[in-house]
C-alpha cells in the first residue's frame, strides 16, 4: 500500500457542476451524471448530455467496480500532497455499469490501494472511501478486488 | 489544395539561448527574439503591423514588444495554450493576412519554461501552498494525476499493452533526437546516448522514465509570416505554408479517458484535412518534427498523422529511421528532448532553417547555403530537404499541424 497522502496540501474546490458528487462520496456513493431525458451517463460531470443536449440532469450511483483499464506508476511526486506516498499507482477504471448500447461507456481515475506488484489491466476493481485528514473530503480509492484471465502487466 | 497554398511564406525566424535560468523577463527575451527574426528576414520594426502570441499565464504579450520595440501594431491577440499552438497560429496568421487585418505578423512564444511557471509541476520542497483542484482537476490532482507526463503515460500504458510494443521503441525516439541534438551549437544536451542509457535512466512515471521526457528551459522564439509578393524582397529564401490544421479535436476532447482508445489521438482527424490542402502525401515529406514533449507523443503521432499504420509506430522508428540520413528525418534540432523546450515554436523554426537549405550548424557557410553533408565534421542539413511536415500535439485530443515546402520543392 502506498505511504499517506496529505489531503492538507490540496484545496478542493466543488463548483456548481461537482458539488453534489463530492456531497456524496461523503455518504460512500459513487455518482456519474445521466441525462433525465435521454438516459446517457458521463463523467466528469459536464453539464449538457453530449448525446441529446439536454441540460435537465440527474445523478446514477453506480456499484463502485469497475475493470483497470490502464494506469501509471508515480516515482516522482509532482504535488506536496504525495510526497510520502510515493511509488504509488493511479488506476483509470472502466466502470462495470456504465456501457451503453451505442459503445459509450465511462472510465475515471483514483489512486490504487494496491502496490504495483499487484496490479495488472485487466483485474477487476472496486472502490473503497477514504475519510482525509480534512474533515470535509472523502476521497474515493481504488482496490483490486478478484482475478480474470488476459491480464497485462508493464513488467520493465 | 487549399485555396491559400503556397500564397503566405514564413520568412524570418529567431530565439535566445535556451538557459535554466534566463535571469531575465520574458518581456526582454521575447524583444531579443523578435529583433533577431527580423533581421534573419531583412525587416525593420515599421514593417510589422501585426502581433500574435501563446502562453500559460506566463509571459509578457504583444503590446509589450510593441511598446518596446517601437511598432504600431493594426493586429494583436494573446491566447492562452501550449503544444498545440504554434501551428494553429499559423493557420490564424494566414486568415488575417488574406483578410487584410494586416500584413506582416509576428508569432511568439516567450517563457522562463525552467525557472518560472514550469509545465511538469513545481518541486514540492519546502512549505508550498495548498494546490487548488478546480474544474477538470477535482478529478485527476486529489488523485495525484496531474503532469503532462502522468496523464499522457495513462495513454502510453495502454497503448504498450494494446500493441506490445515496448519501451526500447521508444528509445529509438530519445537517440534520434539527441543524435541531431548533437550536431546544433544551440543544443542543451548535446551528447549522444545509446538505447541502453535510456533503458538505464531513472523512472519519472512508469512506463516514462527520465530520458522519455523533454527539456524544462527559458526560452523566447518567433516565427514572422507574409504574403510570398512580399517574402520574394526579403533576404531568405522564402519557406512556403502549403497547409494544416488548428488545434483539431477528437472526440470527447476534454476527458480523453472515456474514448473508446485512448491512444487513438487528435491527429487521426486532422491527418486528411492537412494533406489535402498541401496537396501532397506522406512520401512527400522529407523530414518531419513530431511533438516531443515526451517520446510517446512522437511515437503516436506518426501513426495519426498516416507515416505509419495503426499499432505499427513500435516496429516504424526501429533502426534509426527517425536519424538524418535515413527515411524521415525527425527533430533535426534535437527536439524539446534534447534542444530545448518552446512549446513547438523551435520545432517550425529548424524546419524553415532545413527548407532554406541553412541549418546553423558547424559547416563555415551554412549562412550562404553550403553544407558538408558530414556529420562526424557537425554537418545537420538534410541533404534533400523540399517539404516538412510540423505535426503538433496538445494533448491526446488536440493537435496542430503544418506542411511548409521550400523553393526547390
């Protein structure tokens, strides 16, 4: 697992289009947009459905799994906040329930729980909240959560 | 062909020292820059009505320049933007010729890239403010995802896995710009490496690793554009723009990450529109710059612009095709890997100096247009050069491009 991160260095700042998302990862719910009209879902939270234009909006809580998709490993911070958090693992998770008929489908990032050793594209994942040392941020986090055949792994 | 082909010409280029630090404004570099294309063309500061610049919220803007060097200008716009700039600029600077905005323009990029505001991010040492994460960022820095280097390596990762290509190929990319970084004075890093010393250099990002990455330094350069009536009175060969595209998107542009390939960037939808106004196609081109913020983004970007098939980059740039004297020519001045780092603007200037046959290298007259060939002797002019290509990069989702032929073309 990698070393701390300190939430304390970065200001997170939800605007009108993200403050409800982040609302509700305070209640352990991860959230997608979706289109009332048309039933697309996004993310980030743009506000028009780029699929019928529609700015009446609504919210899916998706199941918080997902399929690693891709990721890096960071042996360099670049922020104050992971400095002590280094060599850590940024997943980008292709979520399990947001494929539409028409190809569309969602993926999104998070730091991974799991060391490098232990990842690989292709396993499946699920989310996991973690309450930051500022009182008002959960930040979701990612965890390797099963097997699956076909798995890649960036072994240099 | 487009309907401007061949009708506006780039005809003066100039840059300071590449420094890390500069110890100066960007405002005086940029003067310094602007003088210097100036005189490369033959042109006095009354001859330029017209001012167009990119930056990050990090540099000095054209009424400065013109305040300081004494012009009036019918023209100026700042924009904000990066890698993707140069050549969109370009395309700007050919519309308000034609249009009659003005006639003579400048373009330039002045930024203390390694001392000031840098583009990988500051060293967190020392008691730093808290980093603000607003608009897209709330959803990449709390997840410490923010360099260029991290976000395009998401997209490096995958497209190792999609095609197995491996990072030796993109070894390839860092020799071959060195190679020609070793052959220009104004070069930064200027000894050769091997493919082993870049698989021996340190992890930056995993699958990027130190040598993957480009240059951070303080820099000002200029690119001056008009019409070809005039550009036949000037003191360079003239360097023709036969065509290109401006900042061209993919789809879903601003989250690249939920495209069906992340790797599949902009310049596959730029690729038809920049040939078919230059009129001409890949085996045309003699040499090329192919955005090296890092090798991937070269790598990539051969295949989007059409050099070589989908998946095939890998195996493409093996042998040293990217080297002088080989099939394509890539980043004769070394690149932001190796010469240093514009945010494009050195890449189009070195390949007007290859069209005009007047690379500034060791060769005693490369002023007047006579080279060597001998690269052991610091000869950098490709022997044959007639068209480049200027192929931008942005992002995975916005790219910008030009070709520019010279008179022998």
């Amino acid at each position: 697992m990698p070393g701390p991160i300190d939430y304390s260095k970065i200001t997170i700042t939800p605007d009108f289009d993200t403050v409800e998302w982040w609302m509700a990862t305070k209640e352990h719910k991860y959230l997608v947009r979706q289109c009332k009209d048309c039933g697309h879902k996004w993310f980030p939270p743009f506000p028009a459905c780029n699929t019928c234009n529609s700015m009446d909006l609504g919210w899916f809580e998706t199941a918080g799994t997902g399929v690693l998709h891709s990721y890096i490993v960071v042996t360099q911070p670049i922020l104050g906040a992971f400095v002590e958090a280094v060599p850590y693992v940024v997943g980008l998770i292709e979520l399990d329930d947001c494929h539409e008929a028409d190809g569309s489908l969602v993926r999104v990032g998070g730091v991974m729980l799991d060391d490098e050793e232990d990842v690989a594209i292709g396993l499946p994942v699920s989310v996991e909240y973690e309450q930051t040392n500022e009182a008002n941020i959960v930040v979701p986090r990612w965890k390797i959560s099963g097997t699956a055949e076909n798995t890649w792994k960036f072994n240099e | 062909m487009g309907a401007l082909t061949d009708k506006y010409c780039i005809v003066g280029v100039g840059e300071t020292p590449h420094m890390r630090p500069s110890n100066r404004t960007t405002l005086s570099m940029a003067c310094e820059a602007v003088k210097k294309a100036m005189a490369d063309a033959g042109l006095e500061p009354r001859d330029i009505d017209g001012m167009t610049s990119y930056q990050a919220g990090d540099s000095t803007t054209s009424n400065h320049i013109a305040t300081s060097l004494g012009m009036r200008l019918n023209y100026s716009v700042d924009i904000l933007g990066g890698g993707s700039s140069t050549e969109a600029l370009i395309g700007n600077t050919i519309g308000l010729l034609e249009a009659g905005y003005c006639k003579t323009m400048v373009i330039f990029r002045s930024m203390n890239g390694r001392s000031g505001r840098r583009m990988g991010g500051q060293a967190p040492s020392g008691p730093v403010p808290p980093t603000r994460a607003a608009e897209d960022n709330q959803f990449m820095m709390p997840w410490g995802w923010t360099s260029p280097a991290q976000r395009f390596g998401m997209s490096a990762m995958r497209y190792l896995r999609d095609t197995g290509t491996t990072t030796r190929s993109l070894a390839e990319i860092a020799v071959a710009h060195r190679y020609h970084a070793s052959l220009n004075p104004k070069a930064v890093m200027r000894h050769p490496i091997t493919i082993e010393d870049h698989q021996n250099s340190r992890w930056v990002v995993k699958p990027l690793r130190l040598l993957d990455c480009c240059l951070e330094t303080d820099v000002s350069a200029c690119l001056i554009v008009t019409s070809r009536e005039r550009a036949y009175d000037l003191r360079q060969p003239p360097v023709f723009i036969m065509g290109g595209t401006g900042r061209t998107m993919a789809p879903n542009a601003a989250w690249n990450y939920s495209r069906p390939e992340i790797h599949y960037v902009a310049g596959n939808y730029g690729r038809k529109r920049l040939f078919g106004m230059a009129g001409i196609s890949q085996k045309d081109v003699n040499l090329i710059s192919c955005y090296d913020a890092f090798t991937f983004t070269t790598l990539i970007q051969l295949e989007a612009y059409g050099f070589c098939g989908k998946g095939e980059a890998g195996e493409f740039v093996k042998g040293g095709r990217l080297q002088i004297d080989h099939e394509l020519p890539s980043n004769l001045s070394g690149g932001h890997l190796s010469e240093g780092y514009t945010h494009g603007v050195s890449m189009v200037i070195e390949n007007v100096r290859q069209l005009r046959h007047r690379a500034d290298d060791a060769c005693p007259g490369w002023a007047e247009g006579k080279h060597s060939y001998d690269r052991q002797a610091g000869c950098r002019q490709v022997k044959d050069a007639r068209i480049a290509a200027c192929l931008g990069w942005g992002t995975e989702t916005m790219s910008s491009s030009a070709i520019l032929r010279g008179i022998s073309a």
